[in-house]
C-alpha cells in the first residue's frame, strides 16, 4: 500500500500485516466474503479488546514509573541533599522532555505503523529507568538527565495509544474503551506510590523502587508486538461520499488551532495536568512533614525514612481514580441524553467541585490528618472525572488524520503550562516563604504555596464551560469533513441551473432537485 493512499499506515519499510488484508481481487469468491465480513478497522472484535487491555497495561506502567519517584522522594531528598526547588526538577525535566518530542511523535504517529513506534519507545524508557537506579549520590543532575530521557518512551506511547483504540471503536463504545484505557492513570499513578513506598521499606534502598516497572515494560513490549494488531486509520468512520486525506502538518496546525473546542478543552486539561502535577509529587512530602509538625513524628535524617503517607496517598489515588473515571463517564452518558454538552459540562463540573476539597484538605492538614485524607479523596475523585471524557472530546472533534497531531498539541499545551512547572514552582514558592529551617515552616511554606491548586481548578473549570460554547458545531464539522479537493469538486458538479416558476426563472443548486 503506497504513502500516497489515504487510508495506509505505513511506507513499505514500516509496513505491518494488517495493511495486507483487504487486498484480494474482485470476484475472489469466498476471500471476498471474508472481506466482506471483516470489520472496516481489520482488527477482529476479540483482537480489538485484546489491544485495548494491553495499552491499558502499559499505559499504567507509564503512570506507575511516573510516580514512584514521588513515593520515595523524601529519602531522595535526604540521599541527594536537595531543597523543594530541585525536587521539584525531577518531575519537571521528565516533563519537559516528554512535552517537547510529543509532536515529533505524533507527526509520525499520523503517518507511520503506531506499533513499531510505541514498541522502540517502550523499550527505551525501560532501559533509561534501570539506568537511572544506579545514579551516585555525587551526581544527582545525572538522576535528572535519566529521567529527562524517559519522556522519550512515554512521548512515543501517550500521543498514539489513544488514536488506536478511536480506530478500533466508535460512539458509545469508544467512550467506553477509553474509560477503561484512562483507569490507567489513576490506578497506575496510586500503585506508583504503593509499589515505591513498600519496595523501599523491604529493601531498605530507595533505588530498587525504580527497578520494578523496567521489567514489566519488556514484557509490555512482548506483548505489544505479538497481540496488538494495527488498525487502518479512520476506516470505522470512513463515508461512502468521500475519503480521508492527509495533509501537511502546517496545516493540521491551523486547523486545530481554528477548532475551538479542541483550543478550550486543551486549556481546561492544562488546569487538570498543573493540579494533578504538583499533588503528584508533593502531596506525600505534605503530609509526611505535617505529621514530622503536628504528630511528633520522627524527622528523615537518615534513610530510609517513614513512606507510610506514600503508601496511604497511593490508595487513596487509586480508589478515587476508578471511582472518578467511572462516574465521569457514567454522568457524561446519562447527561448526553438531555443536552449534546454534556462532555465539558461534567468536566467544567469536576473541577469546580474538586477546587474546594482540595483547598479544606490544605488547610485542615494541621488540624485532623483524617479530615485531610477525606478532603483528598473528594478532592481527587471530582478531579478524575476529566481523564477520559478530555479524551473523547479531542477525538471527535478532530478528523482521524490528525489526532496524532492534535495528541501531539494537547499534550504539549497541557504540559508546558501546567505539570512541567507546577513541581518546581511549588517548590520554589515553598522555598520562598520559608522564613526558618524549623519543621513549622517546612510544613507552613508547602501549605501555602499548594494552595495555589485550587484557584488553577477554578480557572480550568471555566474553560471547559467555554468549551460547551463550541462543542456541537465543531462535532458536527469534524464528522461532515470532507477534503479541500472534494469540496471543490462538489463546488464544481453544483452549479445553478434555471427551473421555470410560474412563468419566470429561478436560480436552484442541482443537488436540491435531484434524488
């Protein structure tokens, strides 16, 4: 199948055996049937579930790894002999270059076989996280250059994994896949901290905590090699009138910056990913120094230290995750019953009710812990709700050549101006207002600059209201694209003809009188 084809995937060099069906002559008797019978994305029902519950497993890893680091970051902070602000860094670098090689990766996840490239990617950030666990305590910015280079692999998953499962399912279902698929994130996040926090205390060396999600990524890649099957681009959406076509990527630019759903619900994930951010990586370290503030207990002065609060913050962003996620989508299918907005009107929702429980579990964690990890759970399952419902707004208001791309975009917007910063500057803020050295302005310093995150939440919710401002035209326009050539071409087989009425002539297009 040639580059030229719109609906091909590949250049023969990354060509992939699901491009080969579909390619038998007419009147090919029973090969034909076949054909016929085949589903139009060439995956199998059964094979096509399969691939999702393998982009799940790999997408919790991603997450996983994400936030292990966070579990154990007070033994790094003691290990390395850091402050909150090049704490903060770790998340940051890892972010930044994740945000920066997303567009390469979506460029060429839009034009070339998605498998092959998840598979190389994969591969690497399993060997650059092994890596990164054996960094000397004399070299702590070589911690940060390996966990800049994970972003490689997570870049090159993230931004096509989803355009995988919008080709295999649509509507209803594809809602449904990416609920599950966006568990992920919660779930892989939670065992982040859980995993992080108990391999650290049986070991007692926060290094093998980064050794365990390496492993499970070469099985991942296994996996993904011998049981996804690559799905042809746009083909469950194809429409008889016409066919997708790709076009340059500056052009795919204007387009999507000319879609204002996508402009507006991209700005409302920033709110999302800025918040998700800085609680990812400094919401243990909280709650371990309002305990070291408030409870008496034992400072980290020497490893390994207390990993309790990563361990209870893990559970707790697990169950709210499924918990948010499911009640996300669930409100969302009901909703769409009422009003066609109902997608930014439950993300709008979620994160102006998550702003102020996450503001009372600031405040109250000098007070009463078991307020502080109630407020969290309200707080992060409101918060939750966004993840697969951001997901599916993208992917319907966007044709099918450019989801990549427009994967690409969202993440690098949602990224720059929001978790690549966030950490670190939480943890310069932090470092700012801390007047001593006591364990009072520890606690205090962190206190106030996290409460930034509950004004962010008020600002992103705004933005997904704008969002529904747009939304049902901009639906409509993506399902009735039809390339720039074939509207010429309609153009041209419309023009006026002269229909007698009552004894004079009228100008009427063509297709209004045929049938």
């Amino acid at each position: 199948m040639s580059l030229a084809d719109p609906t091909s995937d590949t250049t023969p060099f990354f060509s992939d055996d699901s491009e080969a069906e579909g390619s038998e002559e007419p009147g090919a008797g029973p090969s034909q049937r076949r054909e016929e019978e085949e589903p139009a994305s060439g995956v199998s029902s059964l094979r096509a579930v399969f691939t999702v519950i393998v982009l799940c497993f790999i997408n919790l890893l991603n997450y996983m790894d994400r936030f292990t680091v966070a579990g154990v970051l007070p033994d790094i902070e003691q290990y390395f002999g850091i402050n909150d602000g090049k704490s903060g860094l770790l998340q940051t670098v890892f972010i930044c270059s994740y945000m920066f090689l997303a567009p390469v990766f979506g460029y060429l996840g839009d034009r070339y076989n998605r498998k092959m490239i998840m598979s190389v990617g994969i591969s690497f950030w399993s060997i650059v996280t092994l890596a990164s666990s054996y960094t000397p305590k004399e070299y702590f910015w070589l911690l940060l250059l390996t966990r800049g280079l994970v972003g490689v692999g997570e870049a090159s998953y993230s931004t096509i994994a989803p355009t995988i499962i919008a080709d295999l399912y649509i509507k209803e279902r594809r809602t449904q896949m990416l609920s599950v698929f966006y568990f992920a994130i919660p779930v892989g996040s939670g065992l982040g901290y859980i995993v992080g926090s108990k391999v650290d205390d049986l070991a007692g060396d926060w290094h093998w905590a980064l050794r365990v999600t390496p492993a499970l990524g070469l099985v991942a890649v296994v996996l993904l090699l011998f049981v996804v099957k690559e799905p042809k681009r746009g083909a469950i959406e194809a429409r008889p009138e016409h066919t997708l076509q790709r076009t340059s990527w500056l052009g795919d630019m204007k387009a999507l910056c000319r879609n204002p759903s996508f402009v507006l619900s991209t700005f409302g994930f920033t709110a999302v990913a800025f918040v998700t951010g800085s609680l990812a990586l400094w919401a243990p370290a909280f709650l371990f120094r309002a305990a070291v503030f408030t409870e008496g207990r034992p400072p980290c002065v020497k490893g390994p230290c207390d990993t309790s609060d990563s361990l209870y913050f893990g559970i707790i962003t697990v169950v709210s995750g499924i918990l948010g996620v499911a009640s996300g989508a669930e409100v969302s299918r009901r909703l769409r019953l009422r009003t066609p907005r109902a997608d930014p009107l439950v993300c709008a929702l979620g994160l102006l009710l998550s702003a102020p429980f996450l503001y009372l579990a600031i405040v109250f964690a000098q007070a009463s812990p078991i307020a502080t990890y109630v407020f969290i759970f309200l707080g992060e399952t409101f918060l939750s709700m966004n993840w697969a419902i951001v997901a599916d707004i993208l992917l319907y208001v966007v044709v099918p050549t450019r989801r990549s791309t427009a994967e690409a975009f969202q993440i690098v917007l949602s990224h720059l101006l929001g978790d690549a910063g966030s950490p670190y500057l939480i943890g310069v803020v932090s470092d700012s207002l801390k007047q001593t050295d006591s364990y009072l302005w520890q606690f205090r310093s962190l206190q106030l600059s996290l409460l930034t995150c509950s004004f962010v939440a008020v600002g992103g919710g705004a933005f997904f209201l704008a969002t529904a401002l747009f939304i049902e035209k901009d639906r409509q326009r993506a399902t009735n694209y039809a390339p720039t050539g074939e509207r010429l071409n309609l153009e041209l087989h419309d023009e006026p003809i002269v229909v007698p009425k009552s004894g004079r002539s009228t100008r009427v297009p063509v297709s209004s009188v045929l049938i």
